[in-house]
C-alpha cells in the first residue's frame, strides 16, 4: 500500500479515497482503517478518525502499523467504524468492517441492517438482496423484509419484489412513506411492462419505473462501451435543447396534459430554457410559483436553481408538470423531474463557459454568453432539433420512444412526491472517478 501511503503523506485526500474505494475489499483491514484514520483527520472528520483509530489500533498516532498488526478489533468497533464511514459518505470502506463484524456476531442483526445500508448506498444492491437472504430467519418485516424488495427492485428483479411486497404487512407511521413509494415503484413496472423490456440496458424503462420521470433522449455515444445511454461529459447546444422540447411536446400530448403556462425558474439557465419552450409551446411565461397550477416548469439543471426554489417543487400542483433538461446522474437532484431531457454527469450549457477547438488545431476556453436571456432563447427556437447520430453503436431512440413509453403509463405518471432518486438502479453506467 505504498501508493496509499504516498497520497496520505502528500496531503491527497480524494486520491486517496479513491485508492481506498477500488482496493477496499482486497486490503487488510487494520491498514484500510489507519489510512481511513489519516484522511479523516486531514478532512476534519473526528467521528471517523476515532472510530477509525480503534479498528487499526494506533492510538490515534497515525503511524504505520507494526509487523503483526495489533489486538484484532472487536464486533463493536468494527460495527462503529462501518457506520462511520457511512455516515460520512464512504460507504465502500464500511463494508468490509461489517462483513468481519458479522463474521464474529452472525446472529446479530444490528450488524446485518449496516451491511445492508452501507451496500444499499454503495448502489450495490444485489448484494444487499444477497446479504438479506443469506440471513433470512433474522429478518422482521419492517424494515428487514421491505429493503429486501425495495433492493431486488433497484437490481432489476421487479418479480422478486412484488412477491416479497405482497407478504408485507401494513406498516406503523414510521415506515408507511417507504411502503407508499415502493408500491408507487412497482406500479410504474407493471404500468411500462407491455412496452419496454426492463431489462439491463433499458435505461428509459427503469428512469420511469424507479423515479417518475419520462427520459426524453438517450446518449448515442458509448452506448455499449459502458454508457447505457448516460453522457458522461456533454457539450450542450441549441439543437439539443430545440430537440428536448420537441419531445417534451409529444409527452405532453400523449398524457393528455395541457399546461396553461409556463413557470420560469430564478436561475439564468433555466430561464432561457424556459422562455425557449413557452415560445415553441405557445403558452405565457411568467414567475415560477409554488402551488400554482397547470404550470409547466422549466429547469435546465435542478441542482442550480437552488433550495428554496427546489422546497417548492417536492409536492406537485394539480396539473403542474416539472421538466428538467439536463439531469445530473452522479449527483442527482433533490427532486426528481417528472420529465428529463438527458442524463449527464458533466454538462456546459450552450451559453456557458467551455472549451473549444479552433481550425488551426489549439483548444481555448470561451467566455460565457452575456445576452439578455430572451436574446438567447431566440437561438433554440431558430435552431434546427439536433439528432445526433452518435458513434453508430447505439440502438435507434426514435422522437416518440418517451410518449410511447407514458402513453401506456399515464395513469401512474404525475402522482405522489418528487422524491430523489439516489441510485442509477440496475442500468449502469461508466462514470469519471
């Protein structure tokens, strides 16, 4: 582990949560936790170092461990370390702790419900459903037994968790909002079955089914490189915004919605955004309002338009549809867009800040674009839709593949909150580290 150590002596915490994340499993554990202790404690993290501390046995002195090791760690320290680093968004780490923990308490199903949130916010669920199943005589229905199908459900074994849903009794006011959304998940499944095959690759068909929200294009680029249909880096352009309203159009047509206006959000981006639509859409612009009514509102990227705005919009107005252009996949919102344009894990708006290649070969940053923001929407409702071929590899996204899609659903789309969706679910997609 000389890397690690080197990214820990020269002050690289995120290089060295990354080594940590890809060797975790394959690590001795005292090691994995005094290098845990060292980037806890150059980030501030007291309840992590301290609970680190205890597993690796230094004492908090944060040297290298002796040949040998020291006392091996107990079921509780192993247990206080793995919740730890969950707690503080390193679920990867806690996981081989939890797993020893339960090696040495294997009837203790504290120990079990860790493993299977640590997992759980890892996006590793089949090995959650794994976990559960492996100690099943523990399992209580509430909670145990509803992750076991909320989790088969993210790794795409929808049968499964209906099987497991239906034996679940009714939940105390505790549990009873995690019962509601999962039924809500389930009958989005049932609701899309007869026209996508929700299988590993069905990204459109498992957006809808998890969250609610109809994806309008899928990323020709990648596809089978890793991808899915998931931009990793996007180079936004009017086009592509001309063609995400256009398909938001037959959405809307399909469902039977009709906006009577549309809301336009503070940020900069979503107000040209929003201006673009209501004059390709024929519908007034006017101030977003939370609780209004048959409002179609517009957001280019929900994580800029900030949280007051974003507390307004959990629960939906009678009628109001929340359409979301560019969706950060890696750091999702928290809400979730009833429709989605794309799914990105970096995009620079057209009117942004970005890189360009000049003829003569040089690449150079471009300034931002200052024009007033209905000067810039004038140049998605002159732009021609963009349909971007791709590299080739791609399977064909045809304009009307997301109004299919809701057309056979409309009946489960629009309903309950907007909850965020964590977890890409069983499609899954090549990310930057």
């Amino acid at each position: 582990m000389d890397d690690a150590q080197a990214l820990l002596d020269n002050g690289d915490v995120p290089g060295l949560i990354r080594h940590l994340r890809a060797n975790a499993e394959k690590m001795e554990l005292q090691e994995l936790a005094r290098l845990t202790e060292g980037a806890a404690a150059a980030s501030g993290f007291d309840d992590l170092r301290e609970a680190a501390a205890a597993v690796a046995g230094t004492g908090g002195r944060l040297g290298r461990l002796r040949p040998g090791g020291r006392r091996p760690p107990g079921a509780q320290e192993l247990y206080d370390f793995g919740y730890a680093c969950v707690e503080r968004g390193v679920p990867t780490l806690a996981v081989p702790a939890l797993r020893a923990a339960l090696e040495l308490l294997p009837g203790e199903v504290g120990l079990v419900r860790e493993l299977a949130a640590a997992l759980e916010h890892d996006d590793r669920h089949a090995e959650v459903v794994e976990a559960l199943d492996a100690h099943a005589a523990l399992l209580e229905p509430w909670p145990d037994r509803y992750l076991l199908a909320y989790n088969a459900f993210m790794a795409g074994d929808a049968a499964r968790a209906q099987d497991v849903a239906r034996g679940l009794p009714e939940p105390d006011e505790t549990w009873a909002p995690a019962g509601e959304r999962l039924e809500r998940m389930l009958a989005r499944a049932r609701a899309v079955r007869p026209v996508t095959p929700l299988d590993a690759l069905d990204l459109r068909g498992w957006q809808f089914a998890i969250g609610g929200a109809v994806l309008l294009s899928r990323s020709p680029h990648g596809f089978s490189a890793g991808m899915a249909g998931r931009f990793a880096y996007l180079g936004d352009g009017y086009g592509i915004c001309r063609r995400a309203i256009e398909r938001l159009r037959l959405v809307l047509d399909a469902a039977g919605v009709r906006p009577e206006r549309v809301g336009l959000l503070p940020d900069r981006s979503s107000a040209i955004l929003g201006l673009a639509a209501a004059e390709l859409l024929g519908l007034p612009a006017e101030p977003f309002e939370p609780g209004r009514p048959d409002a179609l509102v517009v957001a280019y990227d929900l994580n800029e338009a900030g949280e007051n705005v974003l507390g307004g919009l959990w629960e939906r107005a009678a009628g109001q549809v929340l359409f979301e252009h560019a969706t950060c996949w890696t750091d999702p919102p928290p809400v979730t867009a009833d429709v989605s344009g794309l799914l990105h894990q970096v995009a620079v708006p057209p009117w942004g800040a970005g890189l360009r290649a000049r003829p003569d070969g040089p690449v150079e940053r471009t300034e931002p674009d200052g024009r007033p923001p209905a000067e810039i929407a004038a140049e998605i409702v002159r732009a021609e839709p963009d349909a971007d071929e791709g590299d080739g590899d791609a399977p064909p996204d045809p304009d009307d593949a997301a109004a299919v899609l809701v057309a056979a659903a409309r009946a489960q789309w629009l309903t309950g909150p907007r909850e965020p969706v964590r977890s890409p679910g069983p499609v899954r997609s090549s990310r930057f580290a």
